[in-house]
C-alpha cells in the first residue's frame, strides 16, 4: 500500500491497469491484462496535508449538479449561508469546460473535535426563495462539497429492501440532495452531518490524514436560541424524545441552518482513500464480461480473417501464379482481375485524407490519455484533468493529423496539398467548435455555471490557430517531402466497368452489417461511460477501456479487411471509402443507443437539456466515426497492398 511518505496515490483496484507502451495492438493487450491485475500504484509527488489536532479543516463548496437538466449553478444560487467574503478556487480549464464554481464557505471544522447541532445561520424565506428551492428539488439539484479535496459522498445501501436483508451492497452516491418532495410537500435539508474518517501513523508521519468524508443529510425543524446577529446563537436540533419534525418549506419562513461534525478513526490508508468512490462504476464482474464477449467478437472475426488469408488468399495467390493456358486467362475471375483499378484515385479523395487523418489524430489522443490516466495522472483527484488533457493532446496530436492526411493525398496524385492541410485543421474541429459554441449561448442563456466564460472561450481558439494549426502544417509538411507511398500495380487509364453485384453486397448494407461488431465490442463500457457523463458517477476503469480500446482496434481493422476482401472478389474495385464505411458505421450505432438511453435512463425534460444531451452525443459520435473509420481504411490498404503486392502481374 505505499510507504504513505509523500506519495501521491493513485488507485488501483482488480481491472485498473496502472500503464503499459504499445507499439502494436497484441503487445498492448497482453501487457493490459498483466497489469490489470496489479493492487496499488503510486507516483511520487504532492505530498499529504497532515492538520494538528484542533487544526483548521476547510470545508468548500462546488457546483449544484442535476442529472434531470444537465445544468449546473452555484451553490450560493441558493438561499443558503454565506461566508463574509466568497473567494473563488484557482481552476484549470477543464474545470471550467465542466462548470465547477469551487468557493469557500462558513462551516467551522477543526481536527478531531466533534460538534452536535451546531447554529450556522438563519435565512428569511420569501416567495422567491421558496419558489427557487422548489424548483432545485423538483429537478433533483444535488450540493458537491469538498474537504481536503475529497468531494463529499452520501452512503446508501442498493438493493436493500428491509432492515434484514443480507444481500445488501454499499454504495456512495457524489454529493447529497438539497432537498426531497414527498406528497407535494416540499422539505429542506438543512442540518447535515459532517461524518469524517482520519488516519494517522506515529512512525511515519505527523498529524492527521483526512482519509474519508461521507454527509448526512437531514431536513429538521430547529428551535433557534439568541437574536438576530448575536455571535452566541445557538440551536436544538430534537426536542427531549419526540422525533425529529421535517422542514416544510410552505409551513416556515425562515431557515435554520446547523451542522454536526463526527471525527472516526479509519484504517484506510491516505494513499486508498478514493477507493469507496470508485465503488460507484458497479461490480467489475460486468466489465470482465463485457471484456469476455468483445474479446468473442474480435476472435471470431481473427479467424475468419485467418480463413482468408490462410486458406483462400493461399490458394488464390497460388492459382493466380502459376502459368496459365490462354483458355485459363479468359475464363480468370476473381479479385486479381481487378489489379488495375484498385489503387485508382477514389472520388473526394482530398475528403477522405481530411477525415483519416482526423481520425489519427483522435486514435493518438485515446491512447496517449489512457496511457497516462492508467499511470494515475488523471486521477479524480486531479479536477478537470481528464478533460484538459484530452483538449491539449488532441491540439498536439496535429501532427499526426497533418502528416497521415499529406501522405494519404499524396499517394492519389494530390498537388493542392495547402488546401488539403487547411481543411485537415478546420473542418472536423471547426464542427466540434461550432457545436460547443451553439450550445454554450444556450446554456448561457440559462446564466448556468455550465456556460464557459468568453475569455475561455478565446483560449480555445488560440489553442487551435495558435498551436493545433501550425503543427497540422508541421505534420504535413513532414509527409509531402516523403516520397509517395509506392503501391504493387500500375492504374490502367480507362477504368474497367463494374459487374452487377447482389443486393447484400451494396455498399450501404455492407456498412451497416460492419458497423455492427465494433458497436457491439464497445457496447457495455460505452454504459458506464455514458452513466459517468449524464448521471454525474465517478469513472475510474481505465483499464477496462484499454482493453476495449484495443479490441475495438483490432475488430475495425478485421470487419473492414473481410469486406473488402468480399468487395474485390466480386470485381468491385471502389473499396476505399466503403473500407472506412465498414466500421465508421458503427457511430451511427451509437448515436441510436444514445436516444435508447436518453428514453430509458434519464428525466431530462428542458429544451436545454435535452439539446445539451444530443449537442453532446453528436460530438462524441462524429468521433467515434473518425476514430474506427481512419483504423478500418488504414488496415484495409495495407491489407490490398500486400495481397497484391504477392501475385505477378502481367
């Protein structure tokens, strides 16, 4: 578990992997699964605050959250006690693309001092504010607070039915509600308990560690001692026996506001102390079998693509070399008649080295943040990290961009390779930024926290003319001074006219049957992925998505060289756009599973939120496209390449 000197955790449990390099797609998944199984790993770093007994302990709050609208507010929105003076948390940009509004706020804590019912303040509740604290609860509004960096988490126990039942599970939910509506009734909860875990070891360190912070959320109704401004207020929270009465909005107009802190001494550790969090992404048994049935899908296709080149491409290139009779030749069919139109330019060619060259640069965004989010730099831990990391990678990985697309467009007899470069760094960013910028003026519209500021706003547009731009240019750069990529057969001048083909090999049901396997290798993970984004859990499983990184990987690069290898046998030689339709396909199959669960998991009601909701899946999809069409296409040329690089051409 680590020596707990100055280490920064970071967590691993069973099926979080901690890193690997993967130079190729096998060597990626066997190194996955050895270190999947790896405990704990840490990396040197930020060392732990230990407070001294009767230390000051900061508690601040963040954003109000509701999986029901999407759109998160401040929590001083709300009313709610306030410090004397709000001081607002330094904050990344990705903590900023995320609308959290971290503050300070009035609570008193000190280490290892228990407080019972203690008064923090009292509200007067007008129509207005009883009118705004309705509204938060109808759309389900949950407070995120923090102490020493940990978010605070509600316990619960799931499949629980009565006081008796054994097979309960418990769980954390992130945050707590600001309130319930029961009947029509409507109950504040204002008196919460501050359930705080420490660790401390003698021998290793001084002080005490905050390991843990779990709120209980109450809705009493206080008796207030003192008067209004008096610095000796004071609060009874329970009355001799008698249970505690609930806060009804409609039945007070003034809150009162109090707060118990208990102090608990935990055995967890400082470096495992997201370990409950994490808790929240479910059982891992689903994740193993959703690895096991994409893990089924890939090695079904491997062997039929091992089929193919074993046995059917033996016997053709064996066939197709021998020296044939003039009657032979006459009669030849098959994929070998067509060697001199499959490596023709294809229509908008300049089109697909824009997209595939997209695609590269989102498959070396992926993998380079889940290298790192493996090695825990991107741990929750770290706000906004995550996201801040993919934006800079996608920025740098311009390059990659720039020069697969130059070498792509070169190959086809491309000379406006300015043109193409140019349309390679604005056209799939400039529709990402077109998207956010649309949705960002609703939510504004809605004076939410979500909305990002117009000075951030212009960071993300020197991010992409400033830096994203140039290196796009850099990379092609790079690929035009290559020489062309040289391809096994010359192009005849008149292209040979194309048989009729059957109904199931057009390219439109071809693409939908492929897109299929790559939807369904993804299917479980996209999930949980998809709960951690609209449901606000915590997602810590990257090593799970490695794997299914790298089994969608594979299952793309097979689905698209078997139905190109059925496309040429049938003297169909227009295979590079329909090699990229193959798996791209299977964005589609996302965005459809998007509106499934839009339907079936969440409650979201507001024009808004639901545009928010679709803007959002659009862009994920639209990746998701240039992603597993830029493998497919790529696998399938080097695929032809070496088919016919294998056969002697006359």
């Amino acid at each position: 578990q680590g020596s707990g000197r100055g280490e920064l955790p970071w967590v691993a449990r069973a099926g979080m992997p901690m890193g690997h390099r993967w130079p190729w797609p096998f060597q990626a998944l066997g190194l996955t699964v050895l270190f999947a199984f790896s405990e704990a790993f840490y990396l040197p770093g930020v060392a732990p605050k230990g407070y001294p007994a009767g230390g000051d302990v900061e508690l601040k709050v963040n954003k109000l959250t509701s999986a029901k609208t999407q759109l998160p507010y401040g929590y001083y929105t709300l009313p709610v006690c306030k410090p004397p003076v709000i001081k607002d948390s330094v904050e990344n940009l990705g903590e900023i693309l995320m609308g959290d509004l971290i503050e300070n706020s009035p609570y008193e804590i000190k280490m290892l001092k228990n407080e019972t019912c203690k008064f923090l303040c009292r509200h007067t509740l007008d129509g207005e504010s009883k009118a705004k604290l309705k509204g938060m609860i109808d759309d389900e509004y949950v407070a995120n607070w923090m102490v020493d960096n940990l978010p605070a988490a509600t316990r619960y126990y799931a499949n629980r039915f009565s006081p008796t039942d054994a097979d309960v599970t418990l769980t954390y939910m992130n945050g707590f509600p600001i309130g319930a509506n029961k009947l029509g009734s409507y109950y504040v909860h204002n008196h919460v308990t501050l359930d705080l875990q420490y660790h401390f070891n003698e021998q290793e360190y001084e002080g005490y560690r905050i390991v843990g912070f779990e709120v209980e959320p109450k809705s009493i109704a206080q008796v207030g001692g003192g008067g209004e401004g008096s610095t000796a207020l004071t609060a009874s929270c329970q009355d001799g026996s008698n249970p505690y009465p609930f806060f009804n909005i409609d039945h007070h107009d003034e809150i009162i506001y109090t707060y118990d802190v208990s102090w608990t001494y935990s055995v967890v550790r400082w470096a495992s102390r997201w370990d409950s969090y994490l808790k929240v992404t479910g059982p891992q048994n689903i994740h193993w079998f959703s690895i096991l049935n994409s893990l089924m899908i890939m090695l079904f296709l491997s062997g039929m693509v091992a089929m193919i080149l074993l046995r059917t491409l033996h016997r053709d290139i064996s066939k197709y070399n021998e020296i044939a009779t003039a009657e032979e030749v006459a009669e030849e069919t098959g994929w070998k008649l067509v060697h001199g139109d499959v490596f023709r330019k294809p229509r908008h060619s300049k089109m697909l080295a824009v997209t595939v060259g997209s695609g590269v640069q989102v498959l070396g965004m992926s993998i380079v943040t889940l290298l790192f989010a493996m090695l825990g730099f991107l741990s929750p831990a770290h706000r906004g990290g995550l996201l801040q990391s993919m934006m800079l990678l996608y920025t740098f990985m311009g390059v990659a961009a720039g020069y697969t697309s130059a070498r792509m467009y070169k190959m086809w007899g491309g000379d406006d390779w300015k043109v193409a470069t140019l349309l390679t760094a604005s056209v799939y960013p400039g529709i990402f930024f077109t998207i956010f910028f649309i949705l960002n003026l609703f939510i504004w519209g809605q004076k939410s926290t979500g909305a990002v500021p117009f000075k951030n706003m212009f960071a993300l547009l020197v991010l992409w003319f400033g830096i994203s731009v140039p290196l796009v240019f850099l990379g092609s750069y790079f690929g035009f001074r290559r020489d062309a990529i040289e391809v096994p057969t010359r192009t005849n001048q008149i292209p040979r006219q194309l048989p009729a083909q059957q109904w199931y090999m057009k390219s439109v049901v071809t693409s939908l049957v492929g897109g299929l396997l790559p939807f369904g290798s993804v299917f479980t993970e996209l999930f949980f992925i998809m709960s951690s984004l609209w449901q606000h859990q915590f997602y810590y499983l990257f090593g799970f998505l490695a794997l299914v990184l790298v089994i969608l990987v594979v299952t793309c690069a097979e689905i698209s060289i078997t139905l190109t290898y059925f496309q040429l046998t049938a003297e169909d030689y227009n295979w590079w756009w329909r090699s990229f339709f193959a798996s791209a396909s299977s964005a589609l199959y996302v965005f459809l599973y998007s509106i499934i669960y839009f339907n079936s998991k969440l409650k979201i009601d507001k024009f808004v939120s639901v545009l928010l909701y679709f803007g959002y899946m659009s862009i994920i999809s639209i990746i998701f496209f240039l992603l597993t069409g830029s493998v497919g296409m790529i696998a399938a040329f080097y695929f032809v390449r070496a088919i016919y690089a294998s056969v002697k051409i006359d």
